[in-house]
C-alpha cells in the first residue's frame, strides 16, 4: 500500500524513528536496513535490528500509535492514479486485494480514512496467529488466490514498489510480477529483483494486464 497506492511521504519512516528512539536505540544507523526491508512486516524489522522481541513488541506499538496518528491526522492520501487503477481494473472485471506490511488493524484505518472499503475486493494483511506471512514470502498472494477463489495462480498479477512484493509475487507464481517506481525502492533496486515488468505508477497496470490477457487469446 504505502508506496504503491498510498503516498508515503516519510511518514513510515518518521514512525520508524519514533518506534526505535522510544526503546533507546539510534535510529539514524539503522536507516540502510529500514529502506531495503520496506514491505516486510513491521514487527519482523523491528525484531531483526533489536533482537529481543518484547522489545521488537514495544517498539511495534510505539510505530502503529505513530502511524495511526499520521493516518488520522490527513497525512497519507491516495497516490496519484490509485483510484484511476481501481476503477479501471474494477471495469475489467479484475478483483483487487490490497496486502500490506502494516498490521490488519492499521489497514483497516487507512482503507477506512481514505474510503476505499468499496473500491477493492479484499484488503490482506500478515496473520502470524494464522499462519499467513508477510512479505518476502508469498504467503499474502497465495491467500488472497484461496479467498477470492481464483483457479490458477497464473491469473494473478501482483504489483508493488519494494523488493520483497516482487520477490513474494514471482514465489507465489503469478503471471504479473510490476514493480512500481517512485515509492520506497528506486528504478535500479527493482530491476535487479525478479519482475516482468516495471511501471511509472500503479495506473499503468491495468493497461499491463490487458496486454498480457490480449496475448493470451491470441495464442
């Protein structure tokens, strides 16, 4: 979501800091491995730099509080063809599920400010309780195939602005792997992970797909 569909603005990263600075750690050392983790989940980065997980817990909590206050206070707004993307996948009769790093109840207060509870099909977030893993493993795609009851994975195109959606994308086996550029990994990081293709903004995907599914048929 943030990144791909949602302006980021560095709110995610101001939450970060704030998240670390609150169980005593400098964050400013820790910023290189924050930006190449961006779309795991966020409690797994904060136990990967602190190593202690009440404190990864802590630091969690610290993070969503911060987040959930920039959400809340108008500082994340859709990104620029977000809704365009939408409503032209919607018109292909394409179903559209939103997975994120962010926990499920941080998605729901995005989804619900930015009133997109009717613009998509499904919203996924990792479900440790459950099973369900975040990215990088394909866990979110696959779960996303099983609840919209999609026959063969090679109808899924999954799209995103960090390493870890498209490596989670290209193991779940989907057809469509895009990285979308200007979010929180840049044009060089995205091609040198796996891809089929790389867009300028997520409203370019459904033209993406549509040439994939014209490709087909011609077959």
């Amino acid at each position: 979501m943030a990144g791909t569909t949602v302006r980021d603005a560095g709110t995610v990263e101001h939450a970060f800091w704030e998240a670390l600075s609150a169980v005593g750690v400098n964050p400013e050392q820790h910023l290189p491995f924050l930006r190449s983790s961006m779309g795991w989940p966020k409690i797994e980065v904060f136990r990967a730099v602190l190593g202690d997980d009440a404190r990864a817990h802590l630091a969690n909590a610290r993070f969503e509080d911060s987040y959930d206050g920039a959400v809340s206070r108008g500082d994340v707004e859709p990104l620029p063809g977000a809704e365009t993307a939408f409503a032209a996948l919607r018109a292909a009769d394409v179903r559209i599920c939103l997975a994120t790093g962010f926990s499920r109840a941080t998605q729901e207060h995005i989804v619900d400010v930015l009133g997109w509870r009717d613009l998509v099909d499904l919203t996924l977030a990792p479900e440790p309780d459950d099973g369900v893993r975040g990215r990088p493993y394909p866990d979110l795609v696959l779960a996303a195939l099983l609840r919209m009851r999609v026959d063969d994975v090679r109808e899924v195109a999954v799209a995103g602005d960090t390493v870890s959606d498209l490596v989670a994308g290209t193991r779940a086996g989907a057809s469509i792997v895009a990285g979308v550029l200007g979010g929180a990994h840049d044009a060089t990081t995205l091609s040198r992970a796996p891809h089929t293709h790389l867009v300028a903004a997520i409203d370019e995907l459904p033209t993406v797909i549509a040439g994939a599914y014209s490709s087909a048929g011609a077959m």
